[in-house]
C-alpha cells in the first residue's frame, strides 16, 4: 500500500510540477543526430574515408569544400526519383538533384537543375575542382577529384570491401572513374 500512495503522489507532482527539459526526437519516434562534422584533409584531393564520407581538401577554394561537406549530409538519403527539385532539403535524392545540392551548397547553383539542364549549365569542359557530367537521363560529378553519383557505374569489387556504402544506391562518393561516353562535361566558371 506505501508503495501504491508514493506512486500516486509523484503522479500527482509529474502534472502539477511538468519537467521542462523535453527531449528531441525525430518525426519518426528515433533519435537525432547533427550533421557529420566537416573534415578537412591535407593535399588538393578529396578522400574517400572508410565509412563513406569525403574528406575536403585542404588546397580547395571554400566553394568546393562547402560542395563536399553538404554531399556528406545525403549519403544516408535514399536514391528518389525527383528528389531535390521541389525542394532541396528532401527525404531522397535523384541523380541531378544530387549534383544540384552540392553546387547550390557552393554557390554556384541559383535552383535546382535535371540532368539536361545541367548540359547548359556553366561552362564547356573540365574544371579544375569541380567537373558535372550529364546526358538528357543522368547527372554526376566530380568535386576535387571524387565522384558524387547515384549509379554504382564504375565500382569495383575491391572498392566495396574497402567503402561502406559505395554500392548502395542513392547520393554517395564512389571510387574509381567511369565511362563518359555520351556525357558532356561541364563546370563553373573559375572551378
């Protein structure tokens, strides 16, 4: 019976006295988590890291390592045809909604872009830091060296044991290089 009148009691304060710290969780019930820190490392490459994500570097004009550290926050994102048009922070990504993230993250970008818009865009060519390839059906990039696609196209068996997420489909980092037959290659001006 104690046991019961101490339970009722604090019932009784938890409604009278409510906590004020309330605790954060997500819309779907699970905890959140900030985004990854930027990581910066020595050299004018990026780097692919173990766990998937793209170390900037240091060499590269802000521009280029503000476009690393956004693409770092979709590798989670699922591939979703149309994802970052009608809005930019989206539940998902498709291959051109992708590349337009990371270029409006560098500010090279003024709105979102498909694939044939992206065969415009810029200037023709390679640039120096940063490379979008794109044909009327699909978009990727190259940001400092490292490609930025939805497609597994390219990957190798060995860059799988060594990468978490690389054949995943979706916004990631690949490794390795792959076809460019039949893309056009374009880039910002002074990148």
């Amino acid at each position: 019976m104690p046991r019961v009148l101490a339970l009722l009691i604090l019932g009784c304060l938890t409604v009278v006295f409510p906590a004020t710290a309330v605790a954060e969780t997500s819309p779907t019930g699970g905890a959140q988590f900030s985004d990854p820190a930027p990581i910066v490392a020595p050299g004018a490459k990026a780097t692919l890291l173990p766990d998937g994500t793209a170390a900037a570097p240091a060499e590269a004009p802000l521009e280029v390592q503000q476009a690393i550290f956004a693409a770092n926050k979709l590798l989670d994102k699922p591939y979703k045809y149309g994802g970052g048009h009608a809005k930019v922070e989206d539940s998902g990504y498709d291959c051109s909604g992708t590349v337009s993230y990371a270029m409006l993250a560098a500010g090279v970008l003024k709105s979102p872009l498909d694939s044939s818009g992206f065969m415009r865009w810029g200037l023709k060519g390679k640039g120096a830091w940063i490379t979008v390839f794109s044909n009327p059906g699909h978009a990727y990039a190259v940001i400092a060296g490292l490609r930025l696609d939805t497609s597994v196209a390219g990957v190798r068996a060995r860059a799988a044991r060594q990468f978490e997420r690389v054949t995943e489909r979706g916004p990631r980092w690949r490794p390795g290089k792959r076809k460019m037959r039949g893309f056009r290659a374009r880039h910002p001006l002074g990148l």
